[in-house]
C-alpha cells in the first residue's frame, strides 16, 4: 500500500518536471523571440568583434559573417563563441562573402534580422590601390547586393541597415572639420567605392522607404586594430624594439593627420544609430586631429622613450635622445634597460617612400555635433588612453612572444 502511493506520488511528480519543463522551453523560445536579432557583415574585423560584444551585452540575438579562410580568422571573436552543439544559441556564425549575392540573401532569409551592420570590406585604403576592382565588389557592390537582398525579402519595413561609411570620403578635404554638409573628394579606389555604397544606401532609403543609415567614422583604433593600420603598426613597433625585438621602424607619411578615437566608443553609435526612428547620417569623431609623426611620440613617451624627428621627407628620421630609466622599468621591465640604452641617442623611426600612397588623404578632423546632439553619443576615450590601451596590450602580448622565443619556440614576424 505505502509503496503503490510512493509509485503514485513519484509518477505526479516526474509529470509536474514534464509540464513545469515544458513552461520553462515554451517561456525561454518566447523570450528568444522577443531578443532583436542582428546580422554583422566583416565580424571578425576590428569593429565587428567589438559590435558583436556590445549587442550581445544588450541582450540581442547576434549573427556573423565570416568568409571561408585557409586558417581560423576568428580570434577577435574566440571569446563570443558558443558550442555550435550547443542549443539556444545568441551567437552564430555563417560563411559567406560580399561578392555572393545568393548566399547573402539566403543568410537574411534564414536569419529574418532586425538590423543589419555592414562592416565587411576590403578596409586597407593603400591596399584598394593594388586590388582596385576588387574593392569596388565587395566594398560598394556588396553594398548593394545587401540592400537589394532586404528589398527582395520584403523584409524593408522590418530591417534597419547600417552602413559603414567613412571620413575617407572626404579625401582632399573641401572643409575643416568635417561634417554631414561637406562634400566628398575621394582619393582612392576604397574611398570611391564607399562612396558608391554611401549614395546606394541613402537611395535605398529614398526610394524604397527603407530606415538604412550611414556612420561617417573617422579613424577608430583598438588593442585589436589590424596590424598594417598604422597606429597598430607603431604600437607593435614599440613593444618590439623596447624588448629587442625589432630594430627600426619604417614608416610613410608622417605629416598626415587623423582624427582618431576608440573603437569601443565608436560601436556604441552605429548601435545608437540604427535605434533612432527616423534613418539618417552621422558624422562620428573626436574632433581632435593629430599628426602621425605625434602619434609616434606619444606611443615611445607612454614607455619612457623621448624621440626626436630631425630631417625632411623621404630623410626624416626620429632619434632616441632620452630614457626616463624608472618608466621603462615600470613599463616595460628593468631587463630590457640595458640592451636600449646601448641605442641611445640612435635614430630608430625611418620614412620608406613604398609606405607612401599615389594621392594622399592629408588632414581628417571630423565635427561630431549631430550625432552629439541626436544620438546623444560621446566618446569616453582620448587619445591619451587610447595609446595607453593599445602600447599596454602590446606589450603584453610580445612579453609572451618572448617567453616562447626563450623557451625555444619560433615566433612568427608578421612584417610588411
Ligand atoms: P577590418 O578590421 O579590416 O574588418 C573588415 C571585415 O570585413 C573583416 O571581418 C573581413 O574579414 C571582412 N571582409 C573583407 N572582405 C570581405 C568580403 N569580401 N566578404 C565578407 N567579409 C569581408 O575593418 P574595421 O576597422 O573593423 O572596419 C569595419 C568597417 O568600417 C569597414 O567597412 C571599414 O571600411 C569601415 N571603416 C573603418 C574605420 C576605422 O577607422 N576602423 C573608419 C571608417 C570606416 P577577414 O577577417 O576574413 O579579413
Ligand atoms: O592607418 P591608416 O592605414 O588608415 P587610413 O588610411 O586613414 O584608413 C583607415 O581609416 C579610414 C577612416 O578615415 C577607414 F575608412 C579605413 O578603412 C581605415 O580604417 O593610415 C593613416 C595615415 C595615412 O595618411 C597614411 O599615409 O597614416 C599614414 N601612414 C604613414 N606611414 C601609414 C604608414 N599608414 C600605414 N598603414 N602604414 C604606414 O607605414
């Protein structure tokens, strides 16, 4: 008796786990419906790892897509990454690439995004001077297959679409600073392509109704920023020669100037962007502009290293004239003293004219007052530590090359 009322308590209970199991995946599917879904084109780029952080923080469904490469390109998103066993997933990846247009409109198709972010491109402005045909695919028609894939869909009312426009529109610039009024002079084969994809998305929008913005970015930098940027480019330098590892650094123009801020700041607009009721574009930028010959100071400076440039053009030269010993200690370790000092007073930044571009963009300084207004966007970071940020992760990250190369390991050079 007691055990036939055991049994039948036990079979109450294994059906109240069923039916409160059933609440509980009928409540989270619910919720999972109710998370906006976005699609990043160009996630494993700079922006896109620092977007996909940003709108998964925010709650969203996010999805990506990252091209087919011979070697894992995902590293900036390794710490986003689910199982792909795994059920209820908020981050996922799809191969695909800005020349398909098949294989972009069956990703919106399955994914039925809210907003989509295009951040793919061929980025590299000195780069589209070598590969100028395939830069106008991927960077302004791939714009288009996007928009017309959403078009195709009917998915125009639902989606909202940013576009990653750029200050290189500006090119020769018509105007200091910057803003949404100034006419575009582009210089390059990159530049001429964004503005193709600008004019195509704000088509879109005039013609079709549909709510697609443009970011007009200036610069933005990061631990993260691609290797052959040139701010990352001196960070990395620096970090290397402090520890011995590299013995000059050759760079092209020094006198160009940027407006430059930080990545993590600059994502949050594109956010900002696509959450206002009316479509528009946006200027985003510091309104601080700072010469690349600065920019090197500035990076040697955080670890102790005064530099001096002396000489003009393809001859300049920066020199080393001062160690500030207890910094560079603090900074970088006591260790690696005495090996710089013995290049004390040396020049170790040269100008190598292959850096140089066939027409150069000289002066970006960006006026920022709608979005500051509008949007209500501003940047928490400076230059000051934005430099800090990236010379510390830098540093950091050659201190374990160098404990590979002790051990006995190759490391790799990663030149250009
Ligand atoms: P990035 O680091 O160079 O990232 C570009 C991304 O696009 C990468 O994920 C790259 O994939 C992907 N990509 C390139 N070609 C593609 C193709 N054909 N199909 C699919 N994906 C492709 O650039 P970012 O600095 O993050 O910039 C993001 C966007 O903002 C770009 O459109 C850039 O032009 C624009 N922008 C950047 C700045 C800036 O200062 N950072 C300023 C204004 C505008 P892989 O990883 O496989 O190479
Ligand atoms: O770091 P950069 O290559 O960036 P650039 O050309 O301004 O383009 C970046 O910003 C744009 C926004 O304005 C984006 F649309 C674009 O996708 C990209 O993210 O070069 C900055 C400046 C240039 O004037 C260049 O001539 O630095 C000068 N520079 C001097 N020496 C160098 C070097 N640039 C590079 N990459 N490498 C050098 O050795």
């Amino acid at each position: 008796m007691k055990k036939n009322r055991f049994r039948h308590l036990k079979k109450k209970l294994s059906l109240l786990h069923c039916i409160s199991f059933f609440f509980v995946s009928l409540w989270i599917k619910q919720y999972k419906n109710m998370k906006k879904v976005a699609l990043i084109t160009g996630i494993t780029g700079q922006d896109g790892a620092y977007l996909a952080e940003f709108l998964l923080k925010k709650n969203y469904i996010v999805h990506g897509i990252k091209r087919r490469t011979s070697l894992f390109n995902t590293d900036r998103i390794d710490h986003l990454y689910n199982d792909p066993h795994a059920e209820n997933k908020d981050f996922t990846l799809h191969y695909g690439d800005m020349t398909d247009s098949m294989n972009l409109t069956r990703i919106i198709q399955e994914v039925q995004p809210d907003e989509i972010y295009n951040l793919a491109a061929m980025s590299h402005v000195k780069v589209s001077f070598d590969t100028p045909e395939y830069t106008a695919n991927a960077d302004g028609i791939g714009t288009l297959r996007l928009l017309e894939a959403v078009r195709l869909l009917g998915l125009t009312k639902k989606c909202k679409i940013y576009q990653a426009s750029t200050s290189e529109l500006y090119g020769l610039v018509q105007e200091v600073p910057q803003s949404e009024k100034t006419p575009f002079y582009p210089r390059s084969p990159y530049a001429v392509a964004k503005m193709y994809a600008y004019w195509i998305t704000v088509n879109y929008r005039e013609a079709y109704g549909m709510h697609a913005s443009n970011g007009i970015l200036f610069n933005h930098e990061s631990p993260v920023r691609g290797e052959t940027f040139v701010t990352r480019k001196i960070t990395r330098a620096a970090a290397r020669m402090a520890m011995g590892m590299q013995d000059k650094l050759f760079l092209g123009n020094l006198s160009s100037k940027r407006d430059w801020g930080h990545a993590k700041d600059y994502v949050e607009a594109m956010y900002l962007i696509l959450q206002q009721d009316e479509p528009s574009d946006y200027v985003i930028a510091t309104g601080i502009t700072t010469t690349i010959r600065d920019f090197v100071k500035m990076t040697f400076a955080k670890l102790g290293i005064t530099l001096e440039f002396r000489g003009e053009g393809a001859d300049e030269k920066g020199f080393m004239t001062h160690i500030d010993n207890d910094l560079f200690s603090e900074t970088v370790g006591a260790n690696f003293l005495e090996s710089l000092q013995k290049r004390l007073k040396q020049d170790i930044v040269e100008v190598d004219p292959r850096y140089f571009r066939p027409t150069e963009v000289d002066l970006l300084i960006g006026d920022a007052t709608k979005a500051k207004t509008r949007l209500g966007w501003k940047p928490k970071y400076t230059l000051d530590t934005l430099i800090d940020e990236m010379i510390t992760s830098d540093i950091k990250l050659f201190k374990k090359e160098n404990y590979l190369k002790d051990g006995g390991f190759t490391i790799l050079n990663y030149f250009e």
